[in-house]
C-alpha cells in the first residue's frame, strides 16, 4: 500500500489551537502524531471542523502521562481525552493494527492492538475519513484515495462493505451522515449493504446510539438524514415507533435553523416531537380504561419512553422533560386565563410553547388559535 503526500497549508483560523498544542506536545516527546479524520476532511472542503482528532504511535498510557489535564476512556478501544475545560476535549488514538476480537455476530469487542501508521489506515471506516495531516510539514498523508474521493464527492469504504458494517453497524448511520453532509454519492456497494444489514444496529448498545442520533439530527441538515435513513430502512431500527409526518419534518428544519442562527438546541424537543404521535396513539388506548386524561397521559409517555429506551437510550434528565413538555400540551390547549401567569413562569413553558406552535403550524391547524393565545400572554 503506497502512500501519496499532497502539500496543503490550512489557514490559521480554521484549524483548533488546543489540538495545535497536544500534536506539538506528542511530537516533542518523541512520537509520531498526526490530525486524523474528519477534520482533515472538512479543511479540505473548506468547512470549520467542530472535532479534531488525532492519531499517534504514542500508547494511551504515554499519553496519558504527557497531560496533566486527561484522562483514559473506552473498553472497546482505549483512547485519551486531554481537557481544556469541562466541554472541550481533544480525543487522542493510538494507531490500531487490523487484529481485533469481535463477537460471534461479527461486531468488535476489543480493539486494543496497537500498530503502525499504514496499519491504522485499514482500521478506519470510509476513504474520506482516512487522510492524516502533517502539522509540521503541511502535508496530507493518503493510502487509499481519500482525497481523490473528496474531488469526486464520492463515499466508498475502506474493505468489504459487508464486513465493515458486521463489525461495527453504526458505520451504516455514519455513511448517512456523511452522504448528506457532503452531497456525496454512496458506492453501489454500501447502498446495498444498508438496505439488506440494516438489522445489525438492533446489536448496538442503546446508549452508544443516543450519541449517534445527536450527530445524525443536530446539524444543519437532519430532515435529509431522516428521510435517507427512511430510505434505507434504518429508521426502524432507531426509532420503530416514529413515522415522518409534516411535525416531524417542520421541527428538524426549525433545529437546523437555530443551528445557522447559532441559537441553542436540545434533543428533548426532537425526541419529543419524534415520539409524540406513538404517545397520543397509546394515550387513547388507555383513555377508554382510565376516566383521568393526566393519568392516562403520563402512563402512556413513561409506556412510549420504555420502549424507545430498549432502542436508543436517553438521559433520566431527558425523559423527565420529554414528559413535562408533553403534560403541558393540553394545559396550553386550554387557554385558561386563570393560569396564565403560573404556566409562563413554568421552567418548561418555552420548549412547550415551541412544541404547540409547531404543531399548529403542522399536524394540529385547530390549534392556531391556542398558539396566538400564548404568543400574546409572553408580550
């Protein structure tokens, strides 16, 4: 496997000072070290990466010893977190070799087998992802046409397809990620795999997948992620008790324009409107049994919220919320001048509000009425 070096000097601004910083560090130590992945790929295409990763030939101990401020993270694979503060972090990787321990469906168990350079390019998933950046000599390094990849925004993976997503199925969502992201095409072969491997994700750890699912929707394009991911029939394996309607699609496109606002998000309005329609479905099923609308409302969520958990986990915190904003809809359906006040100083009103607007605008036209209402009451 031959490699090809293209000289590239990136911008200053465009490139993280705190991962600057933990490759001189490695470097001066000795080690071989290098920006990995996506955000090699995103400078090339011009974008501002949000992660930066590195690979080094360093040991997740070693490392670990050159930061005061880290720490060591994973069973499946060891890797080192060195803190800046409590939300910024540089991930830090020790070059893989190909031997790995999977279980006998063929997922990775173990992966802690350290080796070279030219070794930890095959361990990566998709030719894009699998260009490594020299911050000293301001070259791109490639073994297998990942750059000509970008040129031709093209996705293809690095081995057999099949395979690859045996041994670690979230790939499969990655490689949606990644299609829309970049308006890049999938290879034939990747396609097929996702329609007909589809089920593997029914192997990965719900908590993992939560993870996951904040990256596929958190972004400025996650209505196009849901409808590819509806196409590939991975949405079921995600989230079976949701169906594209236009609530679903108003709420993805309202959180990708926060996001270009810069204005904050939360995946409990997205998960709440994702699971609403199984919610209402399952509240007027217990509603013929149970004379309390409240009761009957708050089983059928923590119902809806159990199943959702066995599928892709979410924090107590979240479910908690997810609750409340939904116990509030019928409150704020009301329009009660009586709890006007109590309602607006309710630490949930304004996700609550949001989630009424949103579906008045969509799946509940009625309800437009209930929306002026409280617009008004917060003048």
């Amino acid at each position: 496997m031959q490699a090809v070096y293209q000289s590239v000097k990136f911008e200053q601004k465009l490139l993280d000072k705190n991962a600057l910083k933990v490759v001189k560090t490695i470097s001066n130590a000795g080690f071989e070290v290098y920006l990995v992945g996506g955000c090699v790929r995103d400078l090339l295409l011009g974008l501002k990466p949000k992660d930066f990763d590195i690979a080094t030939s360093a040991k997740p101990e070693e490392v670990h010893k050159l930061f005061k401020r880290s720490r060591l993270i994973g069973r499946r694979f060891r890797l080192v977190h060195v803190l800046f503060d409590a939300r910024n972090f540089i991930e830090v990787a020790t070059f893989r070799s190909g031997t790995v321990k999977t279980a006998q469906s063929g997922i990775i168990r173990r992966d802690n087998c350290y080796g070279t350079l030219a070794q930890d390019v095959v361990r990566r998933d998709f030719n894009i992802n699998a260009l490594y950046y020299d911050t000293q000599n301001h070259q791109i390094i490639d073994y297998v046409g990942g750059l000509k990849d970008i040129n031709n925004k093209a996705i293809n993976m690095i081995g057999e397809a099949k395979k690859r997503f045996e041994e670690d199925p979230v790939r499969m969502i990655r490689a949606v990620r990644f299609q829309v992201k970049l308006d890049a095409k999938l290879s034939a072969e990747i396609k097929t795999c996702l329609h007909n491997q589809a089920q593997l994700l029914s192997h990965i750890s719900p908590a993992r997948l939560f993870e996951e699912c904040i990256k596929l929707f958190h972004n400025e394009y996650g209505f196009e992620v849901f409808c590819q991911l509806e196409h590939y029939g991975l949405l079921p394996h995600l989230f079976e008790q949701t169906e594209r309607n236009d609530f679903i699609k108003k709420a993805l496109l309202n959180t990708s324009a926060r996001i270009q606002q810069n204005k904050p998000v939360t995946p409990v309005f997205l998960f709440a409107v994702f699971l609403w329609q199984a919610q209402n479905q399952r509240f007027l099923q217990i509603k013929q049994k149970q004379k309390s609308n409240n009761l009957a409302m708050r089983q059928a969520s923590e119902e809806v919220i159990r199943k959702q958990i066995k599928q892709v986990s979410m924090p107590k915190w979240l479910s908690f919320r997810m609750i409340d904003i939904w116990m509030l809809q019928a409150k704020l359906e009301e329009k009660n001048p009586k709890y006007t006040e109590k309602l607006l100083h309710n630490p949930r009103f304004r996700m609550a509000y949001d989630f009424l607007l949103l579906r008045s605008k969509s799946i509940n036209p009625e309800l437009k009425s209930a929306a002026d209402f409280w617009t008004k009451a917060q003048r």
